[in-house]
C-alpha cells in the first residue's frame, strides 16, 4: 500500500495542527485551568498521532502519543499545568516540526527518537499520585507476560496455496537464511477502517522482516476483503516475539499468534493423517525450511542480494520528494471559475461562427463578440487571482511563539499585538515574507525594546509592545512593524560607517538621516557591541532589503530615538498580472509597474539643471533627479533633442526620480514572465511580458533604478 500519495496532504495537515498547538499552548500559559484550550490541545495531538501512524511514521507517532497522553491526565483533572509543563510542551512541538521537515525532504521521519522530551513527559505523569502510579506498574508486566506467552500458543492452520511469485521470494528468503515465520492477525471487531490497520501491520512488520506471502492475498486486504483475521508468512533475521509485540502494538489490534512456518499444508489434521513417509520427511525442514516444504525444484539459482532487501535499499536512497504547494480554496471560487470558463467555450465558439460566415451581419457581431470575450476574460482574471489569494495569518501566527521564546532568553518581558491577520496576498509572496517578518521582529525585540531598568527609568510601562499591523492599500499590502523602544541611535550608525570605512567623515556627516539609516540594509552591517544567537552578525536586515525587492516591494523605516522604530513594506497584491504603463525607448517597448509611478510630465529641456554632477529638475517645488532610460539601457534614444522630454515620475516610499522616454504606448494588463537565470545580475529588469502582437517587451523596476 502507497501512502506517497498522501504526502502533500498530511504535510500540509500537520502544519496546520501544529500552529494550532503552538496558539494553544501560548494561551493555555495565560489561562492554565482553560477547559476548552486543555481539550483543543488534546485533540490536535490526538488527530496529529493518528495521522503519524496511518502514514507509519513510528517516532513522530510515539511522542504525541506521549504528549497526549500528559493532555488525558491533565484533562481528567489528575494534573495541573505549570510552567515546567509549558516548557516541555514547546520542546514537544519542536520536535514533531522537525519530524515534519525531514519528512518533507526526504519522506522519512529520521532516526531522532527525541527520548530526553520523552522521558520529560513521562516524569510528568509521575508526578500523579503515588496509588495511581503504582497500579500502572503493576498493570505494566501483563501484557509483556502476553507477548511472551504468545509465541507459545500456536497460530490456527492455515492452507497455503503459494503464487509462483510467493514461491520465487520463499525461495530468496530460504537462500538468504532468513527464518520464515506464520504468523495470523485478529482484527477488533469495533475496527471501522480494516486495510488501514492491516497497512499499519505491513509497515510495523517492514522495520523487522518481510512478507512473503499472505492469506487472503494483498491485493484482497487492502481492499478490505477479509473477516476479522489475515495470515501473513514472514522472512526475518530475527526472532518472532518482536514482530509480534509491534503488530500488537498496532492499535484496535486484538491479537497476533504465530511460530515457525511449517510448510504449505500447515492444517494439523491434514498432517496427522498423512502417509509415514511424509511424516519422515517432516524434521527436515526445520533444516532446510524451503526445499520439500515449498516444492522448489532441485536446482536454485543463487541471488547474491535478496529482492526485498534491494528493495529497502532502493527506498532509502530514494530522492528528495516532490512536495507540491497548495492553496485551499472555497468551493464558490471553483463553481465561479467554472461558469467563466463555460462563458469562454461560448464566446470562442461565437467567434469561430463569425469567421466561418461571410454574411455582413455575422462581421458587424464580431466586434460585440471581441467586447463579450475581454469581459469574460477580465473576470476570469479577476477570479484566478482571488483563487490564489491567501490570508497572511499562515504566516504571521507562528511569531507570537518566537517573540515568547526571545522574552524568556533575554530576560526581557515583551508583548506582541497584531492585526490585519486576514488580509490576503498571492500564494508565491505569502510564500517568501516569512524570513523577512521574522527578522525584522527579531531586530524589534533585540535591538529595539530596552531592559526593564531602563524602560522604567524612562517611565515607559515594564513590558515592551511590538506591534505587526497589516491591511491592503489600493493595489498594494502594507505590513508594518513597529515597536515602543529605544529607536535608532543614527549618531552611532554614523559613526559605525565611518569606523567601517564605507563613508568618509564628509561624507557621513553630509548625508541625510535616512540615508544613514539605510546602511543598516547593508550586508554584515550591524551596530550591535557582541554577537549573539539572536543578532549581531549584519544578516537580518540584509535579507528582509533582498527578499522585498525580489518581490517588487520596498521597505522603509522611521523611527525617533527613545520612542520606537517602525518598518513598513509596501507588496503587490498578486505576481501574476499587473497593470503597467507601456512605453518605447530607443525604438523598443518596456513596461513599468503602474504601481511605482506617480505622475507622468512634459518637461523641457532648459528647466533640467545638474547638482553635483547629476541631472535634476525642480517640480512644483520638489527636487527630483532624472534618469534616461536611453543611457541606462544602453540604446539610443529616437526622440528629437530639443523637443519637451516625457518623463515617468516614479517614486519609491519618500523618494522620487524621473524616467526620461521616447513615447508613451498606454496603459495595459501585462502577464509578468521570469527572466530564469539568463539575465539575473541585471537588476533594473524584473521580468518580462508577451504583447498582443507576440513581441517581447522587458519590465523595467523603478525601484531598482531608485
């Protein structure tokens, strides 16, 4: 049975059943006698050991078993929750993410059996009472003395009616001296889903042996055609009592009986009233348990490996896994999107008769079916792009977790207050935000937020407050993150450039605050006296500036020594399609982002001025430098010197600058292509897009030119 097909669903399940524990967990430490939080985490660890098991991931199975376990206890009243307690559980969630990562690169849960959480969770339940404690133990060796009683009670005969298949791997197994065991598995009679248990059987059996044939056939159990009892022979290295107590283990299991294969008509009776001369012939298999058992013909062929240990090796060197990415969609989209597309097989057909007919008629309804496609094709667009569209809460609701560990490490009490969790973004952007958020948050709570000492000192409340605020602004998303600290000391990142070398003292001194500022976006800059694990090493704000802008967003900050810091980034909405303005310079059409532009103007050429070398004008009292596109793109420009020049002003958070074009095209809906690696270090150009006339026009990023 394949569970590989599964994958992306139980990856996908987990995640979202540990961020719901994470949640749990952090307000059952607010509220530690919350009943309805108490049976919450109860039933995520419960949904999470059971998904583990069916998928036969035994070590992520066991430690939720564990942590529910402690959650049952807790639940009937018989412990109390405490801040050790709270601790362990975290160190839990821990854990099983990190079963869930390995298993999304390699499909294997890995060979950590975390047994020091284990033990902790155990201890816990030590705490119970003493009485409790002492009739688990004494319950504990019963069902041991089963299992060790259970070889002994012979398994009910079965008639086997070997394949040449089963044949062919009894025969494998016997040449590689392995140990043939029969072995019978009784089904609970309460057991809803049987193929589910008997997989579970199949996989617990795989860590130890292999099965080589099985009564009725595994095509049969797994579709569920069987009573209560299945019959399985087993080729392993070792001992039968092992298998047999993980078989058991497997729950609504009620037995597992089994011994030493005897041969293919296995029936007692059978071999009670057969001739004396087979009789004779019965001790010899315990020699040789394939050669009359299996009716194997005289010569065998030696196989130097086994099938089923190539098998086994086959899986564990097997490749990195496919994990494909999914959005969950509410059904309305779906039935939306298919009623458009049936509007779209009506419009095209609707055109395919117009252009079959010559009738003037059928001419004059062409244009009206043109309109009726671009309409349907404008809110097929519309609803792809909701269908994409995900809240950002599956990002953001993993920090109040990380802000609650930053406080305990450093000591330094911290509140983080959010809003906008359900504002939506494109899938690919949800995607990347994550590593920029959290080190942006980080750098808050580091950085930012002073000791209590000193926040009190300043008559500042003791406990720090971050802040990560997110809503939609016209076509784009804000997120914000802002915190009530000591803010940017600019001084000292000024005087921290000057030390490093990257500005002259003139140059520092001359430079404007923000452009100060802006160094901490610098790679390995950083104003921080020794390096830690949260800080210090010049990389956060290096990776939040890179990611953004690979996202077509900016970021920008402001902040006020001793009263905070505030980062805003600015996304778009979706990746996909985008509004631009279309433009020609040098004979060639670009696109830029109608979201980067603010106005576009006619400007003569006696009103551009040069300041320290550089070209700028002056618009409506604004300064703002100019950039020729022409020359940057290294083309020439087609537009008469001394004619006004159109100029793309485009802006950049407070930041301003003007692209000097040929001619203005229009505004249109572009599809954005990826460029690949074939032009990667070009960074002025973010993609590119297909016209209508099947040309290529490359789009420019004006906030990479800024």
């Amino acid at each position: 049975m394949d569970v590989s097909q599964y994958l992306d669903i139980f990856l996908d399940e987990s995640k979202e059943h540990l961020q719901n524990l994470n949640t749990s967990v952090l307000n059952l430490e607010q509220d530690p006698e919350n009943p309805d939080t108490i049976s919450e985490i109860f039933r995520a660890a419960h949904t999470l050991k059971g998904m583990a098991g069916t998928m036969g991931y035994k070590r992520m199975q066991n430690l939720t078993h564990d942590m529910e376990n402690v959650f049952s206890e807790v639940r009937d009243g018989k412990l109390k929750v405490n801040a050790g307690m709270i601790d362990v559980l975290f160190r839990c969630l821990d854990a099983i993410e990190e079963y869930v990562s390995v298993i999304s690169e390699t499909s294997d849960e890995g060979d950590n059996d975390n047994e020091p959480i284990i033990k902790e969770l155990n201890d816990i339940l030590a705490g119970k009472a003493a009485s409790g404690e002492e009739t688990k133990a004494a319950a504990e060796p019963a069902p041991a003395e089963a299992e060790a009683a259970a070889p002994a009670a012979a398994a009910p005969a079965v008639a086997w009616d070997l394949t040449e298949e089963e044949q062919k791997a009894l025969e494998d197994a016997m040449m590689a001296n392995k140990k043939l065991y029969s072995v019978t598995v009784t089904v609970q009679e309460s057991c809803l889903l049987k193929a589910a248990r008997a997989f579970l059987v199949f996989k617990a059996i795989e860590e130890r042996g292999e099965i080589v044939a099985a009564n009725p056939s595994t095509q049969d159990i797994e579709d569920e055609k069987f009573d209560l009892e299945f019959s399985l022979i087993i080729a392993s290295e070792g001992e039968l009592d092992p298998i047999l107590k993980d078989i058991k283990a497997v729950s609504e299991i009620a037995d597992a009986r089994g011994g030493v294969f005897e041969g293919e008509s296995a029936p007692e009776a059978e071999a009670a009233s057969a001739p004396a001369e087979e009789k004779k012939e019965a001790p010899e298999p315990a020699k040789d348990p394939g050669t009359s058992v299996a009716k194997v013909k005289n010569e065998v062929v030696k196989k130097p490996e086994p099938e089923a240990s190539g098998a086994k090796t086959e899986k564990k060197a097997g490749s990195k896994p496919a994990v494909n990415r999914t959005v969950r969609v509410d059904i309305e989209k779906l039935d939306s999107l298919m009623n458009l597309v049936s509007e779209l097989i009506i419009a095209k057909n609707s055109l395919v008769s117009s252009a079959t007919s010559d009738t003037t008629e059928s001419s004059s309804n062409l244009h009206e079916q043109i309109e009726y496609l671009e309409s349907v094709t404008t809110n097929l667009h519309e609803s792809v792009m909701k269908v994409r569209m995900v809240p950002i809460e599956s990002v953001v609701s993993k920090f109040p977790r990380m802000i609650r560990d930053i406080s305990k490490q450093l000591n330094k009490p911290m509140e983080l207050y959010m809003s906008g969790e359900e504002t939506e973004l494109d899938r690919t952007v949800v995607d990347e935000i994550g590593d920029p958020l959290m080190h942006m948050l980080r750098n808050s709570a580091d950085h930012g937020l002073e000791m209590p000492e000193e926040r009190i000192a300043r008559g500042k409340p003791e406990t720090g407050s971050i802040f990560l605020d997110a809503y939609q602004d016209g076509n784009n998303v804000v997120i914000e993150v802002r915190d009530d600290g000591n803010g940017i000391d600019v001084e000292r990142v000024r005087q921290k450039a000057i030390e490093r070398g990257v500005m002259t003292e003139e140059q520092a001194y001359a430079a404007e605050d923000s452009d100060i500022i802006n160094l901490l976006f610098m790679p390995s800059f950083s104003t921080a006296k020794q390096v830690s694990d949260l800080s210090g090493r010049g990389v956060g704000l290096d990776v939040v500036k890179s990611k953004i802008e690979a996202l077509s967003g900016e970021v920008d900050v402001k902040t006020k020594l001793g009263e905070g810091t505030t980062f805003t980034i600015r996304l778009p909405l979706t990746l996909a399609i985008i509004q631009a303005l279309m433009v020609v310079v040098g004979g060639e059409k670009y696109a830029i982002a109608l979201s980067g532009i603010q106005t576009i103007e006619n400007i003569s050429p006696k009103d551009v001025k040069t300041v320290e070398s550089k070209e700028v004008i002056n618009l409506r009292g604004t300064v703002i430098p100019i950039l020729r596109l022409d020359e940057i793109l290294g083309c020439k420009s087609q537009r008469d010197p001394d004619s006004d020049m159109i100029v793309v002003i485009a802006k950049k958070g407070d930041k301003l600058a003007g692209l000097v074009v040929d001619h203005l095209i229009g505004q249109q809906e572009i599809v954005i292509k990826s460029m690949g690696k074939y032009i990667n270090k070009c960074k002025f150009i973010s993609g590119a897009t297909i016209l209508g006339d099947g040309e290529v026009a490359l789009i420019i990023d004006s906030n990479a030119l800024i």
